[in-house]
C-alpha cells in the first residue's frame, strides 16, 4: 500500500543558498512513514502501547533536485518486509504539482520489546503492515 503525505518547506528547513538542508529529507522519511500508519488506521504511539519498538536500523537517501523555502513536498511511502523483523519503507519525495523526484530513499526498522529484545511482527501488526 502506497500513502502521500504533504508537507511544507519552512524557512528554518533551508541553508544560506535557500534549499532544504540534507538532513531533513531523513526526517520528512519519517513524516511520511508516520501518515503510512495513520492511514492504516494506526500510529507509532499505539505500537508502542502494545509493546512493540521500531527503531532505524539503516537509512539511505538519494537526493536528485534541491527543495525550497515554502514548497509543499509530497512524501510517497511504500512499505515490503525485509526479513522476518525487519521492516522496509521506500520514500519518493515530489514537489506538489510536478513529477519531477526530489529524493529517493528508504529506511529499514527492526521490531523490538522496550528492552530492545528482537521479535517479529505480532499478529496485529502483520495485518496492518500486509492489509490492501
């Protein structure tokens, strides 16, 4: 299942030559993997109610064209299994109204308890991350 997210460049977002910093791009991933869940009818906060931690284990970002200042960039995710605790979340980032890719990447999380003991996806889990 594939979720845009919207979000907007803020002035404090952009470096002395007025396009985003690098590092945000890293945390616009996340916005976009946060809308993921809510639209699945779920959220960060509720996982980690039921137990269940999903730490970056690795993250990768390819960064094609520069954002702006007050741009509204689309964040599409896309989620696939990376093994039997290991979760994976493609990112594209568009700016709204054009097709042209700002930024490609992905981030891998693995499933843990709060003591950071590894365990594979519950039952739950499992459908909100499969569900169509």
């Amino acid at each position: 299942m594939t979720e845009d997210a919207r979000i907007r460049v803020l002035y404090g977002d952009t470096d002395a030559m007025g396009q985003a910093y690098y590092g945000n791009y890293l945390r616009w991933f996340e916005s976009g993997r946060a809308e993921w869940f809510r639209g699945k009818g779920t959220s960060y906060r509720e996982l980690e109610a039921q137990g269940m931690y999903l730490p970056v284990i690795e993250a990768h970002c390819r960064y094609r064209q520069p954002a702006f200042y007050d741009d509204i960039l689309l964040i599409r995710t896309r989620f696939r299994f990376a093994g039997p605790a290991r979760l994976r979340f493609d990112c594209e980032l568009r700016r709204e109204g054009s097709t042209e890719m700002l930024a490609e990447g992905y981030t891998i999380h693995v499933c843990v308890t709060r003591d950071r003991r590894v365990l594979r996806p519950s039952a739950e889990l499992r459908a909100v991350l499969v569900e169509d």
